[in-house]
C-alpha cells in the first residue's frame, strides 16, 4: 500500500529527526509504528501522509496516491462547527452534494456511536465522543489508508480500551489498511499485526515483528507473551 | 434575576448621583454656565430636542458608514494579508503608521484634500482611519491563528486556499473580528466627534458641532445634553456590538458562553 524507503528529515532548527528510515504497510495491514517520545513517530506520519517532504528518501504508494484518513493526536475540530459539520469537512472540501455528505457524515457518526449527536457542539461532547467525532471525520470520506497518531493517549484506560475493539472492528469491517502510531506497548500488541519499533532521535526502525494469531483479548496468553517481545525490541532499541 | 440586578443597580448608582447633583448645585447655588442642574439639562434637551436629534442623525451616520468602511476595509486587508506573508510584511508598516499618527494631525490634510463641499465624505474618511486598525488586527490574529493541524487537514483532502479560508480561517477569526469590532465602534465615532470638530464651523451639523457651538455661546445646559446623547450612542454601539458578538458566539466560543 505505501512504502517508505531511506528517509531523512531535518527540521529547519537544525534537528535530525529521522535518519534512513524504511518501512512498508501492506493493503489490509494493521501495522503500529512503536517508539519513545521524541523518537519522530508524528513526523514519520506526516511525511507518510505528504504533509512533510523529505530531504532525502522516498514515499511511494504501490497502486496511486490512496485516499488518506488522518487523526491527530488530540481531537483538531472545529469548535464553531456541530458534530456533523465536524464528520462532513472531508465531502465539503472534494465538493460532494450536500445531501449526499450528510448521509455519509450521519453513517460515519452512528459507526463511532455518536447517533444522536449530530447536532452537538465539541465543547458539549466529551474528550472520547470528540475523538470519536474526528475518528468519524477521518471515515467520512472512505479512506484506503487510515493513519492514526496516538489517538487515544490523552484518554483514560477504559475509554482507550473501548476506542481500541471500535478500531478494530471499523478495520475487519472495511477491509482498511492502518498505521497506528502509539507508545504504548500493550495497545500495539492488542491492536496490530504487525509491529515497527523506532530507535530514539535520529529515528529509525530497528525492528519488524509480526505478531502471531489468536490475540483475541487483552489478557490471553498469546497478548501477553507479544508484550514481552515487544519490549524486549524497544529497550533494546532504546539502549542502542 | 442576575440580569435584572445587573440592570437595576446601575441605574440606582445614577439616579442617587443625579439627585446628589441637583440638590449640590441648588444648595450651593452654582451658576448655570459652570454646572447646570440635571433638570436644566433635561429642560435644555426637550427645548432643542428638534435640533439635538438632527445633529445626532448626523453624527451617527458619518459613525456607521465610517464603521462599515473600515470593516469592509479592515476584512479585505487582513485577507490579502493572510494569502501573501510578502504583502503583510510590506504593507503592515503603513497601517501601524496610519494607526500611531494622531488623526487630528492628519484631519485638517484630509479636509482640504476632499474639499469642503464634500465635507461628508471627508468626516467619514477620517472616522474610518480612526476605527480601521482595530479591525485589520483582529482580524489579522485570527485568520494566522488557526489550527496548523487543521489547515494540513484540508491539504489532505486537496482543498484550495479559497475552501481553506473560508471554512477554517475565517470561522476562527470570528471571535477576534468582533473584539476588533467593538473597540472599532466607539473609535469611528470618536474619529467622528474629532472630524466634526477639526472641520470647524458653518460645515459640519453634528453633535460635536453642537458642542462647540453652545460652548461658545455659554449655553452649557445644551452643551450638556449634546454630550449625554453622544455618551449614551456610544454605549448603545457597544451593546449593539456586545450583542451581535454574544450571538454569533454563543453555540461555541467560551467568551460567550461563561456570559450567558
Ligand atoms: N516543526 C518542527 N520544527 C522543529 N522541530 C520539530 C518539529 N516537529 C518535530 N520536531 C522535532 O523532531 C523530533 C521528532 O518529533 P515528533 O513529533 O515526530 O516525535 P514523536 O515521536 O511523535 O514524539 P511524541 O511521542 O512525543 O509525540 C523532536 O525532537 C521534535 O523536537
Ligand atoms: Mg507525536
């Protein structure tokens, strides 16, 4: 689905945030792109999503530039729009019949379980209705590729863990391809199929694990053993 | 109840001070040319009411269309200036210029320039120099202010600087755009007032004039009425103002709505 092969970026300021960082997500992929704070996870995604041009390297998309659906880290709505105002922007900005656009806003709404909110202001939701509303932005316009920049850390564990199964089931039922990026460790080894593991500052990945099946909750065996895996990789990547 | 006390008690303060005024000037006997009593004031007011109103209607049409121009203004510069750093960062100079430089320094230039058999057009250039930069600031912050991650939003979805502007930068400039406004409302009849004054006699017919005018003539009583009326314009121009702000914001913006 997107390739990125040998990318560096550095900030006018004079931070080198990635160095020859290389990855691949496959169509129907759900991949977690893991690192500690700072590593440049958020400027990986944005480069991935043409946000951000690299200096050196390259972004390639195997059939065509899919259509991307993005979310921030915190909600990003517009305060002076309702809930499906908020869900419609993406069909507003291609220009869809307005008619057409709310139908898909209030489908998108009603899959994050905000039917009945439609006509609620960001500031009369809470913090996980909100990201559920900017989840449903970013589904509004059927996304291919789904990129996600830790979605769910400002949230508390249950609301993370709810958010989380909604996810996954959004991703079966669509046949979505997800870059997930996330710092936590036991949400990458629930989540994914497949996990990225960033060094620090330079970023790059140090390592590719595939999870095996049979992850069906967060507490099975097969979970917990993946956890382990995992941070065994990133303290290993920490420490290099 | 909250909003009745917030009426009431205002005007309980001004009815004691008015009585206290009243009752100073009859105990002390203070001649009418000093210090009128508020009952000369009001008797003043209802003699010359024909008058005093034609003055205002004046005054408070130079005020809106001064007002009108420099939000016209205002929007359409801080746009421009919003598509093209290189266009802000030449031209903002020259409205800091516009905005630091006295106007009464600039009003007798203005006046000649117009001419005084357009002298309206010319009190209504002034006033809008005056109420102008308020706006262009506000509405400046706002449109610069918007979210980034919003803005590389529409990127993705491949909107155009128009889609972008008007969707995201100019909703979010609105609560900015009004505070410009109504610090804008009572400059452009501020602005109004000086120009009235600078054209001086036998061109301008507004209250400013009038003002001058019983002065001169030791009028006060009148000149005290002119000033009331002028005082209370510029407090319903603020409310007015107050209120357009408090609805257009009241569905989202903070300020409104810890004010309802
Ligand atoms: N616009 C920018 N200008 C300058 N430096 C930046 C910019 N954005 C990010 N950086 C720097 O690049 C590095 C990587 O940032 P990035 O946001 O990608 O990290 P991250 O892995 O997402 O971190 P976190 O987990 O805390 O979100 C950081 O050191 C940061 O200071
Ligand atoms: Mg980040």
């Amino acid at each position: 689905m997107i390739a990125l092969s040998g990318i560096a970026k550095r900030f006018p300021n004079g931070v080198q945030a990635l160095n020859d960082l290389s990855f691949t997500v496959g169509r129907g992929e759900f991949v977690s792109l893991l690192g500690p704070s700072g590593c440049g996870k958020s400027t990986a995604l944005r480069l991935a999503a043409g946000l951000l041009t690299p200096d050196a390297g390259t972004v390639t998309c195997a059939d065509g530039k899919p259509q991307i659906g993005f979310v921030f880290q915190d909600h990003t709505l517009m305060p002076w729009a309702d809930a499906m105002t908020n869900a419609r922007l993406p069909l507003d900005l291609k220009r869809v019949p307005r008619e057409q656009a709310d139908a898909c806003a209030v489908a998108a709404l009603a899959r994050v379980g905000l039917a009945g909110f439609e006509r609620a202001y960001p500031r009369e939701l809470s913090g996980g209705m909100k990201m559920r509303v900017s989840i449903a932005r970013a589904l509004a316009a059927q996304p291919q590729l789904l990129l996600l920049d830790e979605p769910f850390a400002a949230l508390d564990e249950i609301t993370r863990n709810t958010l989380g199964d909604d996810l996954l089931k959004l991703w079966r039922e669509d046949g979505l391809t997800v870059l997930f990026v996330t710092h936590s460790v036991s949400e990458s080894s629930y989540l994914s199929q497949r996990v990225l593991v960033m060094t620090s500052r330079p970023g790059r990945i140090t390592a590719d694990i595939a999870l095996a099946s049979g992850r069906d909750s967060r507490l099975s065996p097969v979970t917990i053993e993946a956890q382990r895996f995992i941070s065994g990789a990133l303290n290993t990547a920490i420490a290099a | 109840m909250r909003r009745l006390a917030d009426f009431l008690l205002p005007l309980a303060v001004a009815a004691f001070l008015l009585g206290a005024w009243e009752a100073a000037v009859a105990h002390w006997q203070v001649p009418a040319y000093v210090l009128p009593a508020p009952s000369a004031i009001a008797r003043a007011f209802a003699d010359n009411f024909g008058s005093l109103m034609e003055a205002l209607a004046s005054t408070l049409a130079v005020t809106l269309e001064a007002f009108v121009a420099a939000c016209v203004l205002g929007i359409a510069t801080a746009t421009a200036f919003s598509q093209s750093r290189l266009l802000e960062r030449t031209l903002y100079p020259y409205a800091v210029i516009l905005q630091v430089t006295p106007v009464v320094a600039i009003a007798p230039l203005i006046l000649i320039w117009v001419g005084f058999e357009r002298i309206n057009l010319a009190l209504v250039i002034i006033a809008t120099i005056v109420a102008f930069f308020p706006i262009l600031a506000g509405a400046t912050l706002g449109l610069k202010s918007a979210d980034f991650n919003l803005i590389d939003l529409t990127r993705l979805y491949g909107a155009s600087r128009l889609q972008t502007l008007w969707r995201i930068r100019l909703p979010n400039a609105l609560p900015y755009l009004l505070s410009g406004m109504k610090t804008a409302g009572g400059l452009a009849l501020i602005g109004a007032v000086v120009a009235e004054f600078v054209a001086g006699s036998g061109t301008a017919t507004g209250l400013a004039w009038r003002i001058v005018e019983s002065g001169n003539r030791l009028e006060i009583a009148t000149l005290f009425a002119a000033l009331a009326l002028l005082a209370l314009t510029g407090v319903m121009i603020f409310a007015a103002l107050s209120f357009l702000e408090w609805w257009l914001l009241r569905r989202w913006h903070e300020s409104a709505i810890s004010a309802s």
